[in-house]
C-alpha cells in the first residue's frame, strides 16, 4: 500500500494541516518621540531583536504618543503591553523613582549608566513591581539643558520670574522654583503649542529630544546647564510579560538589553552633534555656564531633598564608583 495512503499517517497529516499555526503574540511599545531619535533607537533595537530570538512568535509593534503619565497608565490597566518613558512622570507611580531625578545628582553619563546598571538601579526597579508595573530595564532621556525664547540665560538670576514648562515632576518643579523661576508642569504632547502661544517662556530637555522634535523652530536661547540627568525606563505590564514562556521572557530581556544599548548609543551620537546642528538651526547657545552657582542657588532645595527622599540612597549614588574606579 502506497504510504500516502496508510491511515495511520492519513490521520497524522490531517491534523498537522488542521493544527492553526503557531500562535502569533503581538506586543504594543509607546514612546514619545519620532521613531528616529534615542527611544526610536531603543524601541527598534527591542523589535528586531525579540522577533529575530522568536521567530516572530512574538512581534512588536512600536507607537508614538506623547503623554508619558498616559502611557504609564495604560501600561499599569493592560492596554498596551510596554512603554519607553523618562522618568518624568513615574515618580507618580513608584515614588522611589524621584530621587534619580534629584538636579546635580549624577557627574555624566558613566557615573548614571553605572549607578543604573548596579544594584542600586536593580533595587529601584523592584519597586515597582508592587506598584503593578515591571520596571524592566533602565534606558536613557540624557542630561536636560534649559531652553527659552526671551534672553540668553548665563546665571540663575538669568532664570528668575521666567515660565518654564517642566515635566510632572516634584523635584524638578521644586528646583525651578527655588531658582525664582515659575514652572509650569504639562505632558510633552502640550508643550510646542505652549512655546508657540506664549503661555510658557522655556523648557529643559535633553539635547537628543531638541533636536529629534525641532524645539528650536520655537526656541531661540540655549543654555547647557546640564542641570539634571534624565533616566528612561523600560516599563511592561505584568500579565504581558507572565503569558511569555520562559524561554521567550529570556530572549525578551535580551532583546531588552540591546534596547538599552542602541538608545545609549543614540544619546551619545546626538549628544555629539546636536548643540552644532541646533548652532546651524540658528540657537544662540550658551556653553559656559556657571554650574557651582546653579547649585549654591538650588542648596534649600536639596536641603529639602535630603529630607523628603531617601537621603541615604542620594549619599550611596553619588558616592558610587565604577569597580576599580
Ligand atoms: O521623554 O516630557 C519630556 O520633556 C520628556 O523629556 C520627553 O517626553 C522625552
């Protein structure tokens, strides 16, 4: 009897072709920005790399939305699966996350690569497990410089009585206002209308998130205070990453990982060109800045800091070197 026709392997090819095809699962990342900047960078590094290690079991459709707080709620009720966010606004959902985003803080981007990469970044995202988020991994904004349309800013007396849109953040809305400035905290996807109508005089963004959305067709001063570093953060939605096989959360956290990397890579490469190409966009930049004068001016709000955050934790990651260093 041909084999074709044994009913054995009849039945056995029936249902292979009736067996529906491996299931296909489909993950949705946000993040604020155009898909060419530093959390495009990271969110397609995140896609091809997880479709890659799973065949394309599982693919990721990335999408822009400009609101962090939104996305992070989102994430926190299951409506999308991950976002890519700076830490503006997620001191509102896990509160140990404000003190990273203390002005000053961090000296450059080694000491607050290697402080989030270490177990003090390990433990910070912990918390925000019982807050029903996973704080995957650690990515990166960049370190915020102060943008404005009025006058070049060359001191903190250069700040006062300006309107400075901020994130949703306590500390950098108490920071500014310590300055005499008078911040004015909105979502990102406010803020170009509100340089265009006025409402507000300036804003502090890292030179990556300048130059990815054209701030300065709305702004003419800049100002590179560095005056704190943004940390970004991978942030997933519990149920998306426990319906994953192990096997699959492995090969997520390592398409995590080269997340991180080429948003890093992409921080550094814009960090490098960006004050030039805002120069040739037709910035007025202000490089020498006074910083021990902007810290001696913001000296009651890290008072304050000490107080009402972990001042143990600011001491352990200012403190912190590289093994060796
Ligand atoms: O995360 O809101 C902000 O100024 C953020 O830096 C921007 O959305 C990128």
């Amino acid at each position: 009897m041909p084999v074709f026709r044994r009913p054995a392997l009849l039945g056995a090819l029936a249902a292979l072709l009736a067996a529906p095809a491996m299931a296909q699962t489909q993950i949705t990342v946000q993040h604020a920005l155009p898909l060419n900047s530093h959390y495009g960078a990271g969110a397609t590094a995140l896609k091809e790399t997880l479709e890659r290690l799973t065949n394309n079991r599982i693919r990721v459709n990335i999408q822009r939305n400009d609101n962090e707080r939104e996305m992070i709620e989102s994430v926190q009720i299951g409506t999308i699966d991950c976002t890519i966010t700076s830490t503006g606004p997620v001191g509102n959902f896990v509160p140990a996350v404000r003190n990273v985003d203390v002005p000053f803080l961090f000296r450059d981007y080694a000491h607050a690569r290697g402080v989030l990469d270490s177990e003090i970044g390990q433990g910070l995202l912990n918390q925000f497990t019982p807050r029903g988020l996973v704080g995957v991994i650690w990515m990166e904004n960049g370190f915020r410089h102060l943008t404005n349309s009025r006058r070049e800013v060359n001191a903190p007396a250069d700040v006062r009585g300006m309107k400075v849109r901020t994130m949703e953040n306590q500390v950098h809305m108490r920071a500014f206002s310590t300055l005499g400035a008078l911040p004015t905290p909105m979502a990102f996807s406010e803020l170009v209308p509100a340089l265009q109508q006025g409402t507000v005089d300036g804003q502090e963004n890292p030179i990556p998130v300048i130059v990815a959305n054209n701030l300065n067709q709305v702004q003419r001063f800049l100002t590179l205070t560095a005056h704190v570093y943004s940390p970004a953060v991978l942030i997933c939605n519990p149920g998306t990453l426990n319906r994953m096989s192990a096997a699959d959360r492995a090969h997520f956290m390592e398409a995590a990982r080269a997340a991180q990397r080429a948003n890093r890579e992409r921080v550094s490469a814009d960090e490098a060109s960006g004050v030039d190409e805002l120069r040739r966009r037709g910035m007025t930049v202000v490089t020498q800045v006074d910083t021990a004068a902007f810290q001696a001016a913001l000296a009651p709000a890290f008072a304050e800091f000490e107080r009402t955050l972990d001042g143990a934790l600011l001491r352990r990651i200012r403190d912190w070197r590289p093994a060796g260093g």
